[in-house]
C-alpha cells in the first residue's frame, strides 16, 4: 500500500477550514474535519390524491418531468394498495423514461418535504390518456395485488424501490423537456393503489 499523500494549503487571513492533525509516515499532516449532519439538498414528495385504478394494462400510474432548471434524481417509489382485488393477482411494473410529457390525466405538484426550500419546477401527473413517448427502461419489478388488503398486515405495500447506494440513481437532466413514468406492465380489473415517489434536485452537472 503506498504511502498517504497531502497537500499544503495556506489558508489566509479569513476563512478558516477545520483540519484534525496526524502523523502519517513519520510526517505531520492535516486531515479535513467532517462533520456528519443533516441532507441539505432539497428533496420532493409527489403523490396520488386519489386511488388510481390498475384495470388498464401498461398505463402511466405515475408521471414525473424534470425540472426546467435543476437535475432530478429519484430516489424512492412506493406502490399501496387501497381498493381490494377481484383475484390475488401478481402484478408487473416498469419504470421507463420519457422523451416528452403526456397530457390528459391529474395533474400531482411535488411538495418539498422542507418548507424552507423553493418550489421545484418539476411537475406529476397520474393516468395521462396521452401517454408520454418512452425511451430507455430503468427496470422491471413486480408486486401482488390481493381481494382482502384491509385483513392482511404487510399486503397493501405492493412496491417499494429504493435507489441508493454508491452508484447513480435514475437521473432527469435540467430542461424539462424529459420524464419518468411508472407503468402497470399488466393489470387487475377492480385493484387501486397510491403511487409516491420522493426525488432529490441538483444544481450541478
């Protein structure tokens, strides 16, 4: 293993940076103080306000276009079920990216979960009857649909992606002129669910 390298820095008459001092191969170094605390980039909530049917296969139960200014990265999706099944039914879901937006469902405003921080630019929609144009699939995953969601603990939860880890999450570039959707592969003639979806925006590229 080599050995640790640094650099000097002379930090001037004004700011000061907080520096912890160590000895590493017998010479005196200043390694950077960091201090854990709270996420500070702004991060969003958009939801369904009212169930939303999965009788229809391959329709956009969520849509999300990026913001005119700022990246978008998506971080979490959650699928709850509300109306019950007419069958225990496995159901596949896909999210995909959008070139362009649909148009002609319920328009859904992304709340930021901090008041302090602006209103985002980006915008959701739910069940568009003008679907927007896909492009790349992010994936496929799949959640059961069951007839009695309200007297089986831990059924109504029928999706729940999380996009963390070292690598990027799915990602929207500033323009708005892009999207997600989330996409009922196959349906369920009776079914309703929630869809919710929290993102973080970026100012950087």
């Amino acid at each position: 293993m080599p050995d640790a390298s640094y650099v000097q820095v002379n930090e001037g008459s004004d700011r000061k940076v907080a520096f912890v001092q160590r000895s590493i191969s017998s010479n005196t170094v200043e390694q950077t103080e960091v201090a854990l605390t709270l996420p500070y980039i702004p991060t969003y909530v958009v939801t369904t306000e009212t169930p939303v049917s999965l009788a229809t296969a391959n329709s956009h139960v969520l849509q999300i276009m990026g913001s005119t200014l700022n990246r978008d990265l998506l971080r979490s999706v959650e699928v709850t079920q509300v109306g019950a099944a007419l069958n225990d039914t496995r159901i596949q879901f896909e999210l995909v990216r959008l070139d362009d937006a649909g148009t002609g469902g319920t328009a859904l405003t992304p709340n930021p979960t901090d008041p302090v921080d602006a209103a985002t630019t980006a915008a959701g929609m739910t069940q568009p009857s003008s679907k927007g144009t896909e492009n790349e699939s992010m994936g496929f995953w799949a959640g059961s649909v069951v007839t009695d969601p309200e007297n089986l603990p831990g059924f109504d939860l029928v999706l729940d992606l999380e996009f963390e880890g070292h690598g990027k999450p799915p990602t929207l570039a500033g323009g708005g002129s892009t999207g997600f959707a989330l996409k009922n592969v196959t349906s369920e003639p009776s079914a309703t669910v929630h869809v919710r979806a929290t993102f973080e925006e970026v100012f950087w590229s």
